[in-house]
C-alpha cells in the first residue's frame, strides 16, 4: 500500500526502467521476501535501505537471476524480464557490483573487463577493437591507476571495484546495482565513486544503491525503499523524510524491547591489554576490560576491531604489545587463550565460526570436546546431553543436536556458536559482529544474553559497526580508527555523533 | 500434537540416515548379486563358490587397510598419492632384510617403522610447510620410488621360501590352516583387516582425535578457532595412515612372495578409490570405515567377477572408472537434494 501510494507521489513523468513488482520468495520455512516491490527511473539512483538480514541480498539476486522468484512480475524497459542467471542478467543490460569483489587477480585489467563478453573474431579476441571499448570505459572512471594491461591484483581495493564497473559500463548496462559499495573503501575512494555514480546517472543509467549508512544515501540517492524481515517497510523521496522515520521504518520497534536491560556492576580488572600492535593493524591498542563489563569496540570498516580480537586469542600474532589475563600472560595460540578463559565469535560465521557440514553438537562442543572423554573415548549419550542443555538455554530452534548445521537459519547457526562459547565455560567473550545477518528477535534474545553474562561476573568484549546496539548494550565504548584505539570512555559520557566523529577522524 | 510429529520426523529422519550409511554395502551387495547372476547364465557357476569368496577377500584386504589409512587422511582434508610407492617401499624393506638373513621380527618392524616415517615426512612437509598436500605427496611419491629401488638395488627382491615365515604366509593364504579352530576358514589377514577396521571405526567415532579430523577436514579455520592443534592433528593422521599403508605393504609381499617397487605405481588410486566409492568426500569431512570396506570389496569382487566370467581386463578398469564417477554422483545428487529440503 505505501509501497504504491509514495511512488506515484514521487514526481516522475516516464515509466520506470525496471519495475520489480510484488516479488515473494521462499526458502524451507523462511519466507525470504513476502510482497516487495522496486522501480528504477533511469538516470535516478533509487536506494534499497534495510537491516542485514532484511532481505536486500536475496532481492538482488532475483534480479540478476541467480533466484527465480515464486511470485511476482519484473519489467525491464516494459517487456517482461525473465533472467537465466547472473550471464543472461549482464546481457539484457542488468549489472551488479557486489560488495565482495568479483575478479580474476591474475588477469589484467582489460581482460577482467571484457571476462565473459569478449570482442570475438574467428573465435579469437579481437584486441584492438576491445581495447577501446576499455579505454572508453576507463576514461569515464578517471583512476591514475587503472590501466588495461595492469594486473588486477596489484590495483587497491578502490581501484578494484571500479574495475567491477567499467565491467557494467562495457556491457552497456541499463539497470546498475551497487551493494554495499563503500564498505570496504577508504573515505577518498568514497567521493571518487560518488562522483562515478553522478556521470552514470548523467548517462540515462537506472542505478540500484544498497547501504545502510543514511547519510551516503543522502548524499547519492534519489529515493528510498525499506525492507524489514523481508517484507516492504515504506517507500519515498528521500528529501521528504527524516533519517528518525527512516530508521523507525527499519527497525519496525521501539528501541526499549530491542534493548532488554540487565543490571550488572564493574569489578576487578580481568584483562589488560598494553600496546598491541599488528602488521598492519592495529597499532598501539590500549585498554583494560574488568569483570562484568561489556566493552564495546566502534569503527568502520578496516579500522582494525576484527584485528585486534584475533591477536588477542591468538589467532594472529601481533608485532608487539602485551596481552594479560588474569594479570598472566600466555602464548599466543588459541588452545593457551581457551585455558585462559578467552572465548571468540567470529564475524565470518560461514568461512570460520563454524564447520558447516558437521552437526550442531560437534559445532557446540568442539572447543571442549575432553571434558566428554572416558578412558581416552568419547561419552557420546553424555555430549548429547549437554547440547540440548545449550541448546535449550539458548532457544536454538533445530530438529535434532545431530542436525547438520548448515540447515538451521542463520540467527540459530550464530546462537550455536555463542554456545560454544558458553559451554567452553569461558570468562571472557570476544564476540566480532554477533548481530550481523541475523533477524531482530534473535538480536534481542543475544542482547539479553549478554546483559546476563555480564552480570553473571563474565566479560565481553562486543564488536559491532552498528551503534545504536553497543549504545544501548555497553558499560564502555571504544572507538577505532585506522588502526589506534583513540579514545575509550564509559558509554555515558559519549553521544552518537561524537563516536561518528572520532571514528571517521585519522 | 506438534511434538508427536517431529519425534515420529526424528525417528523416521534417523531412520533414514541410517539406511543411507549402509548404501555402500547395498551396492556391494548389488555388484555381487549381478556378478553371480551372470555367473549362473554365462560362466561355470565358480563365482558363487565359497572358494572364490576366500579369494576375493585375500585380495580385498590389502586394499582395504591401505583405503582405511587413506580414509584418515581423507576425512581431514588431505590426499596421499605417495601410498602406493610407499606401500611398496615398506614390502621392499621386508624382503630386502628377510634375504639378508635379519630376523623376521627386525624385519616386520622396520617395515612398518618406514610405512610411519613415509607418513611423518609427509605430514610434517604438509604442516610446516603449508604446501597443499596434492603436491607433497607427489613429490614423495617418486622420492619413495627411488628409495625403494635403491633399497630392492634396482630389481625386483626375491624371498627363498624357507625364510618366510608361516603366520606371514598365512596372512594371504587362500587355504589357511584348521588351527583357528572356532573362526570360519578365513585366511588370518583378513581377521586382521576385520581388527583394523574396527579400531578406526572407533578412533573416528569415540576419540576427540577422530572429531578433530572431521573438524579439520570440514572447516580448518573452525577447529584452528577451537583450539585444536592442526599441525600435530595432520602429522599424527599422516603417520597413522602411514603405519596402516606399510601393513598393506606387509600384505602384498605375503601374497606375492616377492617384492618389485615398480609395482608400488599407480596403487594408491584404487586406496583412493575405494575411499570414494564408499562416500568420502576429496573436500574433507566425510568419509566412513563401512564405506570403505565396501569401496573395496566391490573392486574385489569386479576383479575377481570379471576373471571368472573371462570377461577382459579392459572391462574391468572401464567397470570400476563408472562405478567411481556413478557413486560421486549419485553422492552430489543426494547432498544437493537435502540441502534444498
């Protein structure tokens, strides 16, 4: 309803280019997208605004085909668009820059460039006819470093994802979609980009701008559409709303329920950490952690928090500085840090936090796997036991301990991994992006979660890129900036745009 | 009412995993079925003698303790294509000193001893290193082949009769002795086999060193986030698979007599395919001690099938190359299925 009633009052005179209509799609039991709907005018940017987990991926990849959807009609240019795959997406004029890079590092500029849809002749590549089509691409994008025979992994990661362009420019693309585009970019690559997607636009090209950071969608966007949970949340002109309305749109609840809060009181220090640095981060972190306290880590993007909790369990080694726990000091292997009482989430829960093929109770009880052990085997009734305990305690929703891990929704995979950190007995918690990619009811349940562990007497130390929720959940925040821990101080005596302002200082 | 639903789920889900860990055997049993089907209508009845079986099983087990050590290797992650050259260097080294009159006991001993070091060297080349452990053993491969050539000086080493001991004989005899009494007329190797197999199904499901190789084989980055120590988890695994490939060692010099290291070439193919065949994953994190003994015991019963049925040796490499890519994919299909339930 809202979806249809802002778009016509958004003052656009000719048909949308694209024009996704009422898409519903649905994987085992989540309903992925439920009734959403998306235009781009060409020559407008249209930003596609949600929480991680709200659905943006998966629309995306309905549009370039790589889901067919179960329901719902896309238009491209008014004749109904029906792509095969992400190759017969590129070829109806369709592109995506994706937030993790695409490219061939051993090949050259060009060839990336030109991957997929060479100038042939014969079978053979036409060279000089594609070189160009390069160059004309490359002159639009204006890089000192960007030349076609350059190889493309020597270019900064700037330099990369403009090579991903020129790829959507070469193809004559009509509808270009940016995910996440900055989030890996320093702040001068940022301009740059805007600047690449004003000249698009510029050029009649229908642009697609997936963020959700409120003031690059100011700066670049048109309009805005929100989803939550999947579902359409609104839609409008951006100049005719606030950035409160917008993210009211996206959180959809009032922040008292999302937060719960649980008393606890700061003790004795259990964890001190004296000038760590790392090649290349961080340098020269400092900061105490006491028992009870949850200590929140605030950056951008590359600002070095992930790296920072990596040296402290041991799973990097740092160039120098001093890690204590406990007032001891231990070698730096992740098995010497679990015996310490250091226990890590990772950000990266499908690459690293968790062994997808193996069950939830060789996932849950990995990191303590001899506290089962019997005359050197294993008391398999005893582990089972102990899974569903944490499980239960922890509201994971599974069949089965020995279901496969990879089947369960995202929210319950990462509640299995804190769990293994809860069963490992652990005092002090590292948790890089606990929240991240996961819905808001089970945000809040991991809030809870950690207001009690805090006041059980652990530790946390609580990583996040999202303020609001280290706002709402710390004692004490630290900001990070390429690199340096600049300032730590009780969460009181911070407000939001001095943290914005000290994060995106250098 | 939900409840009674998803217990009847659970048990109808357990149900049917348990049925899916014996498809192996199923297609053994299929394999075996057809073979003396055929038997029946085209050849002279002998494949379905108990006679035959004794063969079949004495060729088998070899194989099989070989594949149960490249099984290890498998589930965490690894390969070892050096198995077969090293097999064959540990039953060189035996033959190399029964001839130069040592003791049958020094002689056994340092056999397996070499079967632990191939392993070790591989494993710690692997671990420290970092060099993907395709490559490794690669090049182990041929460096075990020159040794064991230098060690055979340069031909193949032949054992006088009467240095061979009998329990070593009877390790491979088709006919083996009464004396086992109460156990079926199975020659000994294969009880030995039977042990083996049981060990490491145990190591695989009971010990913690058995969930941390399917925690490496699975996601290394995990088990390195859970504590457990890769390097020392990979040696180990290379050096068991190590000691298992030099018993196989032991078993093709008791079958033989005689030991050629030339022979060692190309081995460790049929370990890796009897590996796969019974649902290992060359990806890390699967594999099961029941499918590889089935993975064998079809090869077995293909070779000796196609003997009797006089059917060509070509037939038999072409039968085995499908039924490979047939259970790889039958396996993928199964797996994508579930995914999307």
């Amino acid at each position: 309803m809202t979806t249809e009633a802002m778009s016509h009052s958004s003052n656009t005179p000719e048909q949308p280019r694209l024009s996704m209509r009422r898409i519903c799609k649905r994987f085992g039991a989540t309903q992925a997208l439920q009734d959403v709907s998306l235009e781009a005018y060409a020559g407008q940017v249209v930003a596609l605004i949600g929480e991680n987990g709200a659905g943006k991926s998966t629309l995306m990849k309905v549009l370039s085909g790589a889901h067919a959807p179960d329901s719902g009609t896309m238009l491209l240019r008014d004749q109904p668009y029906h792509p095969r795959g992400p190759h017969d997406a590129r070829r109806a004029g369709v592109a995506i820059v994706y937030q993790e890079l695409n490219l061939a590092p051993e090949l050259s500029v060009e060839d990336n460039i030109m991957l997929g849809v060479e100038e042939r002749r014969l079978g053979f590549v036409a060279r000089r006819k594609q070189r160009q089509r390069v160059l004309q691409a490359l002159e639009l994008l204006e890089h000192p470093e960007l030349t076609p025979d350059r190889i493309v992994g020597s270019l900064s990661i700037g330099a990369q994802q403009l090579v991903e362009i020129a790829r959507a420019l070469v193809s004559q693309a009509e509808v270009v979609v940016f995910d996440e585009p900055t989030s890996s970019l320093p702040a001068h690559d940022v301009e740059r980009l805007f600047t690449i997607i004003r000249r698009m636009q510029g050029q009649g090209i229908a642009i697609i701008y997936i963020s959700h950071f409120l003031e690059e969608i100011r700066e670049v966007a048109n309009r805005y559409v929100v989803l939550r949970d999947g579902r359409p949340a609104g839609a409008g002109l951006l100049t005719d709303t606030s950035d409160e309305a917008i993210v009211t749109l996206m959180v959809g609840r009032t922040v008292d329920t999302l937060f719960p809060e649980v008393p606890h009181d700061l003790e004795e220090r259990v964890l001190e950490v004296q000038q760590l640095s790392g090649t290349p981060l961080p340098r020269q972190v400092s900061f105490e952690l006491h028992r009870g306290e949850i200590f929140g880590l605030f950056g951008l993007v590359g600002a070095g928090r992930t790296e920072t909790l990596r040296q402290l369990f041991g799973l990097d080694q740092p160039s120098s500085g001093c890690i204590t726990i406990d007032e001891r000091r231990t070698a730096a292997t992740p098995a010497a840090r679990i015996r310490a009482g250091l226990g890590f989430v990772s950000e990266d829960r499908k690459g690293e936090g968790l062994a997808q093929s193996m069950s939830i109770t060789d996932n849950l009880t990995l990191s303590n796997l001899r506290s089962y052990t019997r005359g050197g085997l294993l008391q398999l009734k005893k582990r089972r036991q102990a899974t569903l305990h944490w499980m239960e305690r922890l509201n994971v929703k599974a069949r089965d301990p020995e279901q496969t891990i990879s089947h369960l929704s995202g929210g319950n995979q990462q509640k299995v991994a804190i769990a293994r950190v809860l069963h490992q007995q652990a005092d002090i918690f590292l948790l890089d992006e606990p929240t991240r990619g996961i819905d808001v009811g089970t945000k809040a349940e991991i809030y809870r979660l950690i207001g009690e562990l805090a006041a059980a007497g652990r530790s946390i130390v609580f990583v996040s890129s999202y303020l609001p929720e280290l706002m709402a959940v710390c004692d004490t925040i630290g900001v990070m900036s390429r690199g340096r821990l600049l300032d730590a101080r009780p969460v009181l005596n911070w407000t939001e745009p001095e943290i914005l302002k000290v994060a995106i200082s250098s | 009412m939900a409840s009674v639903d998803t217990t009847q789920k659970n048990s109808r889900d357990r149900l049917w995993q348990a049925l899916q860990s014996l498809e192996p055997l199923f297609a053994l049993l299929m394999v075996t079925l057809g073979f003396a089907l055929a038997d029946q209508v085209w050849g002279q009845g002998r494949f379905s003698e108990l006679r035959n079986f004794r063969v079949v099983l004495v060729q088998a087990a070899p194989v099989a303790v070989a594949a149960l050590g490249m099984t290890l290797i498998i589930i965490s992650g690894g390969i070892d294509l050096s198995a077969g050259t090293a097999s064959m260097l540990c039953a060189t080294v035996l033959a190399a000193m029964l001839s130069s009159d040592y003791s049958i006991t020094a002689a056994v001993t340092c056999a397996l001893l070499t079967g632990a070091v191939c392993g070790l060297v591989n494993g710690l080349l692997i671990g420290l290193l970092r060099i993907p452990p395709f490559i490794v053993t690669l090049g182990t491969m041929t460096i075990f082949l020159g040794v064991a050539k230098r060690v055979a000086g340069g031909s193949t080493v032949f054992v006088d009769r009467q240095r061979m001991p009998q329990w070593l004989n009877d390790l491979s005899s088709t006919m083996p002795p009464d004396w086992q009494g109460w156990l079926p007329r199975i020659a000994s190797g294969v009880w030995l086999a039977a042990a083996i197999a049981l060990l490491v199904a145990v190591i695989l499901r009971y010990s913690v060193f058995g969930r941390h190789l399917f925690a490496i084989g699975s996601n290394e980055s995990t088990a390195r986030l859970c504590g457990i120590n890769i390097l020392t988890t990979k040696v180990l695994v290379y050096v068991l698979g190590g000691l298992l490939i030099g018993i196989a060692g032991l078993y093709s010099f008791s079958l033989v007599k005689m030991a050629n290291p030339v022979e060692g070439i190309g081995r460790e193919l049929k370990f890796i395919a009897a590996v796969v065949i019974g649902g290992g994953s060359l990806n890390g994190g699967r594999g099961s001690v029941l499918g590889t003994l089935a993975g064998a015991a079809i090869m077995g019963v293909i070779a000796s099938g196609c003997a009797q049925l006089e059917i060509q040796n070509s037939t038999q490499d072409i039968m085995i190359g499908v039924i490979i890519i047939a259970a790889v994919t039958l396996d993928q299909f199964r797996t994508r299925r579930q995914e999307n339930a």
